[in-house]
C-alpha cells in the first residue's frame, strides 16, 4: 500500500472509533449522565495487544499481530467476536467492543461489550495455517478471557470451524471442557441450533418492524443487499423466500443489479466460502454503484464506511437497515434522516447475532438444549421488544434511530457502574 494509502486507511479507521465515541457522549447526555459516564466509556477498560509466531506450510515462520478489547465488565462477562482480516487495526477493535455494549445494552443481555481481531488475510492461507494460528490466537489471550470473563464468538471470515478449534484450544489450557468460552461453535460441541442464521434471522425482523412503521408491504418491495457473507447470503435468501424482489447484491469484487430481481438460490449455490460469487459473472458494476441503484430497502452488509456525505443524497432507498457494523458515517446518518429516510442502526440491527450467542452460553451453562423452534421464537420476541424500544424512544426525544439506540443500549451500563459504586 502507497503511503497515501495508509494514512488514508488510518484515518477511516479513527473515525470509526471517533464515531461511536461522540454518540455515546451525545447519548450519556441527553440521559443526564455526567462527564465521568463518557471518561470511562469512551474507550476499552481493559485492550491488549499480542503478537504471535505461526508457522506456515512452506516451512516459514509468520509473526502475526492481533488485539482484544474489553470495554466494560460492570454488567458482566465481555462478550463479542473476533474478526480475522487484512484491515484490523486498533481504532477499529476498539470501536466494535464500544459497539458490543450498546448491543448487550439494547437486548438486555447480561454482558459488557468485547471484540478481537488478527491482522491477517484467511483468504490465502490453508486450512491448517488457519487451524495453527488460530490455536496461537487463543494461547495469546487466554488469561483475559473465559466463560465468565469475556467469551469470543465469529465475526467477518471466522466461522463454527474456528470457534471448535478456539474452544478445543482453551479447554486444553484449562484442562476441562469449556464450551461456554466461546459462542457460534458447531452443533456438536454445544453449538445452538439458530447461531448461524441469527444475524440475518435478525435483520429480516429489523426489516418486517421498519417496513410496517413505512407501511410497506415486504412482498412489493425492492431490496439490495451489499455483502453476500453470513449474514448477507442467509437475508438474500430469508427475504427471497418471503417473496421480496432482492434486486441487488454484492461481494468484495464487484456487484449485480437486476431490476426485475436476482436469481438468488443460484447465486447461494455459487458463492464459495468467503461469499465471493460475482467473479463469475461479466456484467459486474462496482460496489459503490449498487448503493446508488433504485431500490426500497438497502441492505449493507459488509463492512465499515460504506454510505458517507459523498453518497448519501443519492441512495434511492426509503428505509436502510445496517447489517454490518459501522456501514453509514455519522454525516450520512445525519443526511439521511433529514431526507426523511428510515436508518435502523448496526447495533440493533445485526444483534440478532450476539442475542442467540447468549442463548448458546445458557444452553452451555445448563447443559440443557433448545429446540430450533424455541430458540427462533425468543429471537422474533427479543428483537422485536428491543425495535419497539428504540422506536419509541426516537419518537419520544424526537432523535434519530442511532442515538436512540445507543440511549437504550448505554443506560444499563450506566446504572450498573453506578450501583456498583465504581462512578
Ligand atoms: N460478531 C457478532 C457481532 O458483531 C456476534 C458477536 C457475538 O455473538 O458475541 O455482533
């Protein structure tokens, strides 16, 4: 990378963090909080940094650097998940565990924010390079987590598979089974049933609440969706069973737009492993593109920055539903609901996800496991209660979406840190 590059990229990413930094202070504000509240929130309790040797199948030795973030523990364990990806930086980690806390906050779940991250591209490694690094991963960090202090869980291009060799890693360290050290692992191992599909299960909830809310009919609508990972390719599918026209999707190389509606069962037929399917095809335009395409719902599901002052006047949607963490900047929030349009924010939004990964760790902690149906029901329940709130408290303080999220989700952390007698 040039180094223009760079200190654009460090920029982005500081924004993430500078971002969720000036909602938290705008919502501990409009809740009365006083200025020690944003002190102590505004960054992670505890962040360490590791670095660690890996060894590759070529025989070379690899150092890899990576992070976990703990942003407050006075509700309970840390919770969140680890992302493995080329862009991982600091600024970023640490706003996602910001974010975490908003999201255990909205859904009253018994936990604090968390997040890790290894600087690495799982694209180009092999599948023992990934099983060794991260095995690494979980030495590096073991002594700040566990099941009762801060439990990892899939984030972008980790999967079940990573969270079976991390938990078979930890319960070696540990010398006992600890399947509620980390959440989203396989069946077998004390995984849930409805963990893989919940991010998306929950973002189709999001989208059934706004579109009543909008008086749209989902069956009449157009949807783009830009990102086609695990929560992007089961709402691609979810939404297409439902009847909704998805008209637009995207992976990291380009995207595919058809008015009349895209093949989807297809497309999740051809799609490999990382969600990348629009290789295959030649009419591809770019990502920034399928943003600005006709459509009633836009979906973004991929990664941060995606939606900015530079574009947000010309997204077509009436109502956007952010399923990956951190997509609009705070300008085009701000642009976006003075046009009118409808955001349902990351943090309540995508925590579909996290919510069935605590069901995951009470199931772990009974020793006692739900059916599909019961774990999908207490889902439509908890993310339908947490939407009516956040609805509601918009209304009531006449704010966006996004600071009434983060009023709902930074309230519980507030009263906790206040009756533990630490603020
Ligand atoms: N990585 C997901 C998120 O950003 C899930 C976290 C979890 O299940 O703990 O919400």
């Amino acid at each position: 990378m040039n180094p223009q590059a760079l200190v654009q990229q460090a920029n982005r990413e500081l924004d993430v963090l500078q971002s969720a930094q000036q909602v938290i202070r705008d919502a501990l504000q409009e809740l009365g909080y006083g200025p020690e509240y944003y002190e102590l929130l505004k960054e992670p309790m505890r962040m360490l940094t590791v670095r660690f040797p890996v060894h590759m199948d070529d025989g070379s030795v690899r150092v890899f650097t990576a992070y976990r973030a703990q942003h407050n523990d006075a509700i309970g364990p840390t919770k969140g998940g680890v992302r493995f990806h080329p862009d991982v930086t600091e600024a970023e980690i640490k706003a996602l565990s910001l974010w975490m806390t908003i999201k255990c906050g909205i859904n009253g779940l018994p936990y604090g924010g968390g997040k890790g991250g290894v600087v690495c591209d799982p694209r180009e490694m092999s599948f023992s390079e990934l099983e060794r690094l991260s095995r690494a991963y979980v030495r590096a960090i073991s002594q700040i987590v566990g099941p009762t202090k801060d439990i990892p869980a899939p984030d972008v291009f980790t999967n079940s598979q990573i969270m079976a060799w991390m938990m078979d890693e930890y319960s070696r360290l540990r010398e006992f089974d600890s399947p509620g050290f980390i959440t989203g692992k396989p069946r077998v191992l004390g995984g849930s049933e409805g963990r893989e599909t919940a991010t998306a299960r929950g973002v189709v909830i999001c989208i059934e609440e706004a579109a009543k809310r909008r008086g749209l009919n989902l069956a009449d609508t157009r949807i783009i969706i830009q990102g086609f990972g695990n929560a992007g390719s089961y709402l691609a599918k979810f939404l297409y069973d439902l009847g909704a026209r998805v008209v637009g999707i995207s992976d990291a190389y380009g995207a595919l737009y058809d008015e009349k509606g895209l093949p989807i069962p297809d497309l999740l037929e051809q799609r490999d492993s990382f969600g990348t399917v629009t290789t295959r095809y030649k009419d591809t335009i770019t990502n920034k593109e399928l943003l600005e395409k006709p459509c009633d719902i836009l979906v973004p599901a991929a990664i941060e920055n995606q939606i900015t002052a530079a574009n947000a006047q010309r997204v077509q949607a009436s109502i956007v539903v952010e399923a990956a963490n951190g997509p609009t900047t705070l300008e085009a929030t701000r642009i976006l609901s003075e046009r009118g349009v409808l955001l349902v924010p990351d943090v309540l939004a995508n925590s579909g996800g996290v919510t069935v990964s605590y069901f995951e760790w009470v199931q772990n902690n009974q020793g006692y496991y739900w059916t599909k149906e019961e774990v999908e029901q207490r889902l439509v329940q908890a993310m339908r209660q947490s939407f009516d709130k956040v609805y509601t408290t918009a209304q009531r303080h006449d704010v966006d979406m996004r600071l009434a999220a983060y009023m709902t989700g930074i309230e519980r952390t507030a009263t906790a840190l206040r009756l533990r007698g630490w603020l």
